[in-house]
C-alpha cells in the first residue's frame, strides 16, 4: 500500500491559554488535492505554520511519505519536499523572477552559470505547468496573480513534491483563478500532492478531491469531496446552516452623498495609479467596485480615507473637501462621516502591537465621550471594545490581547467592528471578507446591508465577484486605474465583470485566458516604462 505524503499523527500546540491545535490527526495521499477548512481561528495556519516549520508542535509525529520527519524550520520543510505559497507574497520587489527564484536555493553567489542554468530549469517548469511568466521581469511590475505564480515557481525550482497555498485565490481574477486551477490539475496529474486551505466551498468542489473540517482547534471530518455538498460543508465548520446568499431588499436610494470627478494620483515611483475617477455614490445605495488588486482601488480608498493626496474634485454631502495638504488625514475624513476599513488590515487597519480595545478605539480616541477630566476613560473604551468584539463574534473575546496574536479572520473583525459601529454617512470598505469564514461573512455583509438601509452611502472595493455581486446595488469595475463600465448586477454575469476586471472591454474571439494574459502583459510593459 503506498504511503500517505503527508501524515500528522496527534499534533498539539497552544499558545497561553488558546489551544490552538488539539491532538489532530490526518493523512494526505500523494498525487492529491487535500482541502483544509474551518472557521476563523480555527487552527488551519498554526498547523501549516508546524508542517513548515515555523512552529514547534508540543506534541504529536510527522510522517513524510512514511518516514518519520523532524521539521525544525523551514530549510528542513525544504528539504523533506514541501513547499508554501503564502498569503502575502515573500519575494524581493526590486529583484527579477529569476533572481527571485534562485535566491537562497543556490549556495554562494549569483553566478552567471547558476543563472544560465536557472533560466533553463525555469523555461522548463513555466512551460511544463503553463506558468508563462518573464524570467527578466522586476517582480514590482507584475500583477499579483504573476507574482503568485513566481511563488509557485520558487517551490517548483526547489523540487517541492508537497505544495500547501494558504487562501491563493483572494487576489486573483476569475479567469487567473481557472488558470491557477489548471496549474494545481497538471501538478496533480504529476504526482505532486497539494495542501489547499480556503474559505471558499466553490473552490473545494471544484478542485479537490478529500477535504478536512477543522473547528475549535480538532480536526472534526473528513470527507470524499465527491460524496459531499457545500451546504453540507458550511454546517460541519459553522455547526449551524448558514445562508449562503446575502438576503436583502430593493435599495431606497436617496441624494447623492459622496461625488467624484476626475480624481488623479501619482504614486511615490511616478506611476499615474489614478486616472481619471468620476463617481458618485447616492444615501442608501451599496456601490461596488470591481477589480484586480494594484488596479487602482486601494488608491481611490486611500486618497478617500484622507491617507493619500490627489488631484480632481471630492464632494461629500455637496460640499468640496481638500484632497492635499494639512485637511487631507484620516481624522478629518472620520469628522466629515467618512469611516474606512483599509484593504491591508495588518499594515493600515491595526496596529499590530496594541491591544484589541486599543485598536478599536483607534482613530477616534478624541471623541468626547472617551474623555475624563485630562484623562481618557479608559474603563468605557474597554467595556464598548468588549461588547463590540462579542457582537462580531471576535475569538477568543478577549481584549486584552495583542491585534497580532488573532487569526487573520478575528483581525479583520475587529477593524470592522470599530468602523461599521461608528455608523458614519459614508463607509468606505476594502476587500471586508477576506479571510474571514463564511459563517461570520453572512453576518458581515448583513451589517453593511443594514447601514444601506439606515440611508448611508457604501463604497465597496472586493476582488469577490460573489461579493460584488450579491452585495452591491450597481457594479463600477476598474482596471489600470480607470473605470471600465458600470453594470447593474441584474444585467451582468461573473465572465463579463471579470473580462472588465483584467481590461478587456470586447468579448475576445480567443481564448478568455489568452486575452486576459495579453492584456496583464501590456499593462506591466506600460508601468515598467513609467517607473523611475
Ligand atoms: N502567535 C500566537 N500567539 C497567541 N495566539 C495565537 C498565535 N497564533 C495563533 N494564535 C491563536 O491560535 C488560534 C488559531 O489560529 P490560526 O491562525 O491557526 O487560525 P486559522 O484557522 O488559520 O484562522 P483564519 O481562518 O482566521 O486564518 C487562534 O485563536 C489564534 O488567536
């Protein structure tokens, strides 16, 4: 009988009082897509984090393909065969694919008969798994769904037989999305094993062939992906059925609130990454803006949010606000009704290192209420940071703990917990769900319906098309810092957006991956000019 690739036999590990993985067992067949989900906090990251070395299990064996494994870092992950494709990319902006690739697999220095022999090697895989990308291209200039695929490559190069991708799929297009499929089927088909954790069911349907239910640190199912169903998966991770449709009336739509008109930013390389916005978002309407990260949209938020200058007019409420200078923060936005939930949660929403409650009051610590005398009242600051974190079900509740110690999923709660609370006239909302399980996303999206229905203005950034779609009241898609078209989400469909969301306006005669491929390219080649 072949031995499984992968077996973890009674894996723990706590972290002070959190018991983060408990006594978990599992078994991966090589030459398989293994799914892992479960809901936020779960344990799904720690127990990768132990498979890769990062942490040190308390107890428990790892088997690699049969053999027992001592994994004390990541050199030896390496070395037993296993590679990872992070959730934030780890590689050198200002370096090559190549470069890149090479880096720390090579002994001594870049020399130019290992470069001349990894270009080879590279050539092979690209083609070999259908990665097509540039071996001479600065990793700053490609889009991110290429920068995933330099990832890959990384692993691929370093003779990777086990591939683990954490979530891969949130910043990419639904065409780039297929793609990636196809790349993880040919790996399959070559006898490597994969290890893909998602939030998405769709995803685990389509792709996988054996998924596995964490929930409060166990591992509580198994299951043939064949002989199950998403509804079915929803309710083993949630532990009750869960709507997997966002529930809501027709929009009452009232004045405009917030109106842009031709808005423009540089970025600090020269790049133009606004050109020309005009928008308007009316009281009581969810508008939706599509696109691919590094489009633009974290842009347009940040020059909203007051966290970036730009040129072109802003108005809020009918009255013109200051897009330069000393009135363009994030503290005059928030008295202006302007609440923001940045795109980046762990570099622009929290501060790591601070507390939860600290991080919720974080940006509105001056209001009145909080005052005491010259002093803060810090007793009320930490019984509403309570209460809110038990509203959005942030685990564990405690707010005393680090913003760094919860998982990505709790992290993102808790952003939102401090902005949707504020109940500001204009909520500007990047990428709200990513990360976060599907049982805590029904409750997110009815929030942002319910502040819809309260008459607020929302602009919604997602590069979730099922989120655009089921959420918004009209649909803007941008692509290279421009607005392609608006659609009224009744009158469009996925394939139309996501044609939009990589810029091709036209349905193509050719292949849908060609055209959006070609497409990516020439818009690197555009920035890569620009770029000083
Ligand atoms: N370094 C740490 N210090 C303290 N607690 C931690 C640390 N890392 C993780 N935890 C806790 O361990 C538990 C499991 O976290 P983990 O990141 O593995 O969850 P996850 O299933 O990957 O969640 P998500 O879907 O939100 O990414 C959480 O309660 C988290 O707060």
């Amino acid at each position: 009988m072949t031995a499984p690739a992968i077996e973890l036999q009674g894996i723990s590990k706590a972290f002070g009082p959190v018991q983060a993985n408990k006594d978990i067992s599992i078994r991966v067949m090589p030459g398989t897509i293994h799914g892992i989900i479960g809901e936020n906090g779960a344990g799904k990251s720690t127990l990768m984090s132990i498979l890769y070395g990062f942490y040190k299990a308390d107890a428990g064996e790892i088997f690699i393909n049969g053999q027992r494994t001592e994994i004390s870092d990541s050199q030896a992950a390496i070395s037993a065969g296993i590679g990872m494709v992070f959730q934030h990319f780890k590689l050198v902006q200002n370096f090559t694919v190549l470069e890149n690739v090479i880096l720390g697999a090579e002994d001594g220095p870049m020399l130019n008969a290992s470069l001349a022999r990894a270009r080879g090697v590279l050539r092979q895989l690209s083609e070999e798994y259908e990665l097509s990308v540039d071996p001479d291209q600065l990793i700053e200039n490609l889009s991110v769904g290429h920068q995933q695929r330099v990832e890959i490559l990384k692993a691929l190069y370093r003779q990777a037989d086990i591939l683990i991708l954490d979530e891969p799929t949130g910043v990419l297009t639904p065409a780039e999305a297929d793609h990636l499929f196809r790349i993880l089927d040919n790996l399959r088909a070559e006898g490597k094993t994969i290890i893909l954790i998602t939030h998405k069911l769709r995803e685990i349907m389509e792709i996988t062939d054996t998924v596995s239910v964490m929930r409060r640190g166990q591992m509580t199912a198994t299951v043939k992906t064949r002989e199950t169903s998403p509804e079915e998966l929803a309710e083993l991770m949630v532990g009750r059925k869960v709507l997997l449709r966002v529930d809501k009336a027709p929009a009452e739509i009232g004045a405009p609130v917030l109106q842009v008109e031709g808005l423009r930013h540089v970025d600090s390389h020269g790049v133009e990454r606004l050109k020309g916005v005009s928008l308007e978002v009316r009281a009581g309407e969810i508008l939706g803006i599509a696109g691919v990260a590094g489009n633009g949209q974290s842009e347009l938020l940040e020059v909203l949010g007051g966290y970036a200058d730009a040129t072109g007019r802003v108005l809020v409420n009918g009255s013109e606000i200051d897009l330069t200078g000393a009135k363009s923060d994030g503290q005059s936005r928030r008295a202006r009704g302007i609440a923001h939930v940045p795109e980046d949660r762990q570099t622009e929403g929290l501060i790591m290192a601070y507390t939860a409650w600290e991080n919720i009051v974080f940006g509105y610590h001056r209001d009145p209420r909080y005052q005491s005398g010259m002093l803060m009242n810090n007793a009320l600051i930490r019984e509403e940071a309570q209460d809110k974190m038990t509203r959005y079900d942030v685990r564990p509740p405690n707010p005393q703990l680090a913003a760094r110690n919860f998982s990505g999923g709790n992290q993102q709660k808790i952003v939102l917990a401090r902005e949707i609370e504020r109940d500001p006239d204009i909520l500007l909302i990047g990428q709200p769900t990513r990360g976060v399980d599907i049982g805590a996303i029904e409750f997110i999206h009815q929030e942002i319906v319910r502040l819809r229905d309260k008459g607020k203005a929302i602009l919604l950034v997602s590069v979730e098309l099922d989120e655009i779609l089921s959420l918004s009241d009209r649909i803007a898609v941008m692509f290279d810092g421009q607005i392609m078209g608006e659609r009224l989400p009744a009158e469009t469909d996925q394939t139309e957006l996501g044609l939009l969301m990589a810029g091709v306006t036209e349905r193509p005669d050719k292949p849908l991956i060609e055209a959006v491929d070609a497409s990516l390219h020439e818009k690197e080649a555009r920035e890569a000019e620009q770029h000083d």
